[in-house]
C-alpha cells in the first residue's frame, strides 16, 4: 500500500482495491486497475469477498443461503450467485476450527 498521494494506487492493498459492499458477498474487493487491470476473461467484473476464510467454508456460508457461486476460470474472481436448485449439491466440507 502506498501512501504517496501522487500515486495512482492510494487504495491500492496488495493489489486489490475496495468496491464496496455487496448485498449478500458482504465487503468486497477488486484487483486494483492501476497495477493489474481487468481480468481478460471477466473483464473485471470478479468480485472478491474480504471476509473470506476458505473456499470451503465460503461455499458453505452460500449454500445456507441457497446460493452457489460461480467463479471467474481466470481470476478466480466471483462473477455470479446461482440459486442451488438449478444445480446439484456440491459435497462441502467445511472446516471446524480456522
């Protein structure tokens, strides 16, 4: 992170930049434009939750909420929420204790 405030990246953290909350992802990030640009494949529109323990443990906080995510191939990024009855039941294993 920088803290010079002629440099592009002043909300620059580790490359990701906030953008706000999401109503249901919560606090979310975005790969900073500035140093990364946008995703080739989502053209940016991945979003990365910050309250993000796992990738278990998230699809699990989804799937209590009937949602599964579908997630950028690229970036990783998540780019949509699909509601689960139009998709089978992933097998999730959450963790216990982080």
């Amino acid at each position: 992170m920088s803290f010079n405030l002629a440099d592009p990246c002043l909300w620059c953290i580790e490359g990701s930049s906030p953008a706000g909350t999401h109503d249901i992802l919560g606090p979310v990030y975005k790969p900073c434009p500035a140093c990364l640009g946008p995703c080739a494949l989502c053209e940016g529109d991945g979003l990365f939750p910050a309250d993000f323990v796992c990738m278990p443990c998230f699809r699990e906080q989804l799937a209590a909420q009937g949602l599964a995510p579908i997630m950028c191939a690229h970036c990783s990024g998540v780019v949509d929420l699909i509601p689960l009855d139009t998709i089978p039941a992933p097998e999730v294993t959450g963790h216990v204790d982080h």
